[in-house]
C-alpha cells in the first residue's frame, strides 16, 4: 500500500468526520496527516514502524491507523464512518465546490441523500433558504451536478431532447438530410437513456474520415456496423452504418423485442429481410396495418388494438388548456402568481392552477393557514383582474407519515383543488407506502394524486406499491393520478397509463413549475404519456375552462 492511498484514507476519514459533524480537531488532524503523508519523500512501508509517530504531521493515533491499515487493508475508524453514512452523501464528494460542511448541512438540515435530490431541491429553489447557500452557491451546486451527471454517461430525456436538434443538423450537414435517420431509445421516447443512435447511410471508413474534425469525439468501440463515439458532454453516440434494407433497419432498432417478434411472426414469417421497403411507413402499409410509431412499439397488445383500426391519437403539446401544479413566490417559487398568470396569457393558456407547498414543507416556506387566507384573497383579486383568464386555488398538500393531509376538512374545504403528494420518509416498505397512499386516496378532499412513487430519475428509486391497487383506488375514489412533467420525475410512470385508461381513470400533465421557464416541461409529460398512449379525453389540464370548471364544480358538490 503506497502512501498516496493511505493519505487517501486519511482525508476520507477527515471529510466523513465532518460530515457526521464529529470532533473538528480530530478531523482537522486526520486532514494534516493526508497532507504530510502525501508529500513524504519514502514509501511508508519502507520505513521502520516505530518511526511513524514521530514524522511531521503524524502522532501516536494516526500511527496506529497507518499501521492497522497497512497490516488489515482497512481502518475501523473509516469503516464505521463509511457505513453509517448514504451512498448518494458519499457521491456528493465528487462535485466541485461542495466541502464536507456544506454537506453536512444538505443532509441533516434539508435530509437530501443523493446527488438527484440535491439536483431537484436546486431546481426547486430550496436551497437558498439555509445560511451560507445563497443564490449563486445554489447556480454553482447545480452546474457542478449537471457536469458530474454528464461523465456519468446517464441522460434524462429532456436532456438529450435539449441538445438532439444540434446532433442532427451536424450529421445530416456532413451527410445529408437523406442518408441520417435517428433510431433506439431516443426515437421510442424512453424516458432514460446512455446512447444516442442515428443509421447513416455510408461505409464505416467514410463515417469515421468525416468525423475527424479538429476536435474530433473519442472513439469508443467499432463493430463491423457500428461506431461509437463519445462526444465532449459525455453522451455517447453510436453511428449505425447500413447501405441496405434501411427501413428494416430502422424498425429493428425502434421496437421493442417482444414487440418486434411478435409483429414480423404475424406479418413477416421468413420474409421479413427480403422484402422490398421504400420506407418504415410501407412495413404497416403491407402488413395492412395503421402506422404504429416507435414510441408506442412496447407490447403485443398494441398490434391487435392496430389489427382493430383502435390505435389511439395521441395527445399533443397543443391539446394542454391549462396548466395544473405550480408553486410561486408564495412558497418556493421563482415568480408571482400574477407573473405566472401573465406568462400563461401570452402562451394562450385558458387557466394557471396554483399549488404552493403546504405546512409541513417548511423547508420550501409551506402556507400557513393565515397565509392561505391571504393567498386566495390575492387570488380573487388576480382574478377580476384577469378575467377571462382564471387561477384556481390550490395547494400540494403533503400527505404524512399516517396518511393523513396537512391541513384539517375546514382549511382543505377553501381550495378548489387539492394536489396531496409525499415529499417525507420517502424510504418506505411496500406495506408503509400503501398504507399511507390509500388513506390519502380515500380523503375526500384529494382531488388529485402527485408524483405517485416520489421516484427522481437516474437517482433515486421511487417507494414501492401495487400499482394496480393504487389506480383501482383512484378510480373509486375519483382521484386524478398525476403526470408529473418534470424530466427528473415523470411520475406516473408512462408502463402504467394504458391500465388507468382501460380503469377509467382520469391523468393530468402536470409541470410541478417553479419558475416560468418550468410551464415548458409540459412537452416532457406529453411525450411520456404518448408512449403509454394517452388521449386528450383522459387528461385533465386538456379540459378548457369551461369542462374544468365544471369538473370542479362537481367534485366540490359530491363531497357535500
């Protein structure tokens, strides 16, 4: 063992122990012996070991560790530290400009454990509310994450959504527009993905001659069709060269397994790669089918209701009339509600469904029930101000550790809506996690059901539940079961919307804004709920003002 990897351990130790908020001292001696050992001119094992206590920096504790690390390949004090602590906290030591008190803070302050919830918590603004994380603490926190998750390899889709348009220009300006095609995972709208794919119509060697630019990608892997590269953000790219059979091609690297097998066993049994194609559209031509788009090739399912001319039209950005869920200055969003209103006004939006935070949230300045009061007079106010345009009153209520809603029957009787989420003790067991969603569920006043699994994308994994169970229960219930939009979230997951529709129950694409900008993941929640195949019919916030008005109108009367 050299002395770079002891003084490693050493400056581990030091960090945890900051972390933990143990003794400063302590830890700033452990901090000391890194720095010394690290600049020693011997190797440690070199030395005599009854040496150790008396070089600069060391002393008899730190001794001893060198000694029980060199003779265990371990050091208690460490172990104990490392086990204690959640691996997201220990990531969190790979950003840039997050020293072990800020860390300390992020987690037994504002209870964040991995690096997806910090990232969420700067989108949400939250951190600002602590000392020593001012606004431009939280800008840095969040680059640094963004650059971290970037090397990582893992991208959102919005992620990759963001930055697609600028891949296919380049590609189809050094090719032509009529040799690039985009496939995989991206062009089926999966949520998640590490590889960006495109099928280029020329051989390999002329791929990889013109990619040798004067800051050319690194290349990763070849294959006798496939080159990957990965580009200066991290994303890697795999380039598919095929000079034949394209649409095949295209149809293999769109669909998925079960999918594909079954679709070419039905239509294509034995003739699928010789058969003569002009396009991806002429395989359903032939087949005498509708064409099926990528996002929703999951499933045999989907071919039959094709096979029945019962393919669903799916919902579109233009089929949202309002915008449900969004918090503002009130809680921990960016802008007023009146700036929010007038945001939506240009955008053409019929109504602005405002759902700050509540109580319990004091961490992102939840509504005190005077504060409600204040809130909804401003509100009436805005209103006359604005009609026709209308903002209904809201709140994200959280739903407690029992189930119960934050707020008593007579504060939650003065909403026109009520969004209940989970945003505490989110490590739950199947059994907790049901237990509280059901009680939520069967409040009547839960107008709507958010972010149902508390999942972030890439980083935390949501609390289990029967899904089936909670979509029965909604249905029951007349709960509306969220979309989240938000591209960390996207929550109801798009695998379990074909089931709540055939239940009857009633979706909304909701954005969770925090800011202006914010109303814009609506597009991120309307692409998931494509791949699940959702309808206009079956979304709240594409009723118009006057269908949500009468939906709460009668909502409101059958509590009674």
């Amino acid at each position: 063992m050299n002395n770079s990897t002891i003084a490693d351990h050493f400056e581990l130790l030091a960090k945890l122990m900051d972390i933990h908020g143990e003794n400063a001292f302590k830890a700033k001696t452990y901090s000391i012996a890194a720095f010394h050992i690290e600049r020693l001119e011997e190797q440690l094992t070199a030395l005599d070991r009854s040496s150790y206590a008396g070089i600069k920096g060391l002393g008899a504790s730190v001794a001893a560790k060198i000694i029980e690390l060199m003779d265990t390949g371990k050091m208690k004090a460490l172990e104990d530290l490392l086990t204690d602590t959640p691996p997201g906290i220990i990531e969190m030591l790979e950003l840039k400009g997050i020293g072990p008190k800020k860390i300390h803070i992020i987690w037994k302050e504002m209870g964040l454990v991995s690096v997806g919830e910090l990232e969420y918590a700067c989108i949400e603004n939250r951190l600002t509310r602590y000392k020593g994380f001012g606004e431009k603490t939280q800008v840095k926190i969040l680059e640094s994450i963004q650059f971290y998750t970037q090397n990582k390899g893992h991208f959102l889709y919005a992620q990759i959504h963001e930055i697609f348009p600028s891949i296919q220009n380049y590609l189809e300006k050094i090719f032509g527009a009529d040799k690039v095609w985009n496939t995989g995972n991206y062009y089926r709208q999966l949520p998640t993905l590490h590889e960006l794919e495109f099928i280029i119509a020329e051989k390999p060697d002329t791929i990889k001659q013109k990619f040798q630019t004067a800051y050319p990608p690194e290349l990763l892997e070849e294959t006798t069709n496939s080159i990957l590269y990965k580009l200066n953000n991290g994303l890697r790219l795999r380039v598919y060269s095929v000079l034949e059979q394209i649409p095949q091609f295209l149809f293999n690297t769109s669909s998925a397994p079960e999918f594909s097998a079954a679709f070419l066993q039905r239509f294509y049994p034995g003739n699928f790669d010789t058969t003569a194609f002009e396009s991806e559209s002429e395989i359903f031509e032939k087949a005498t089918l509708p064409y099926i788009p990528a996002c929703l090739r999951e499933s045999v399912s989907i071919i039959d209701r094709a096979e029945r001319n019962e393919l669903p039209q799916l919902i579109q950005v233009s089929d949202i009339k309002g915008i449900v869920h969004n918090h503002s200055t009130w809680s921990d969003g960016l802008f007023t509600i009146e700036e929010m209103a007038k945001a939506l006004i240009d955008k053409k939006m019929e109504y602005l469904v405002i759902s700050d935070h509540s109580k319990s949230a004091a961490y992102a300045n939840g509504l005190t029930e005077e504060r409600i009061v204040q809130q909804q007079q401003a509100i009436d106010a805005l209103n006359e101000k604005l009609a026709p345009f209308k903002i209904y009153k809201s709140i994200e209520c959280d739903i407690l550790g029992d189930g119960s809603l934050d707020y008593s029957n007579e504060i939650l009787a003065t909403f026109d809506l009520v969004i209940a989420s989970v945003h505490s003790n989110l490590y739950m067991n199947e059994t907790k996690a049901m237990e509280r969603l059901m009680r939520a569920i069967e409040n009547p006043y839960t107008t709507i059901l958010g972010h149902l699994t508390g999942r972030l994308l890439l980083s935390r994994n949501g609390y289990p539940i029967d899904h089936k169970k909670i979509i029965d229960a909604c249905v029951a219930n007349h709960v509306v079961i969220e979309i989240n939009a938000n591209p960390h979230r996207l929550d109801l997951d798009w695998s379990w919307v074909a089931y709540a529709m055939d239940k009857g129950a009633l979706l909304s694409i909701n954005p969770d804004a925090h800011t202006i900008d914010g109303f814009d993941d609506i597009r991120y929640g309307v692409i998931a709920a494509q791949k699940g195949g959702l309808t206009p019919a079956y979304n709240l916030s594409s009723f118009t003002l006057e269908q949500f008005d009468t939906f709460i109108r009668e909502r409101k009367a059958a509590i009674g």
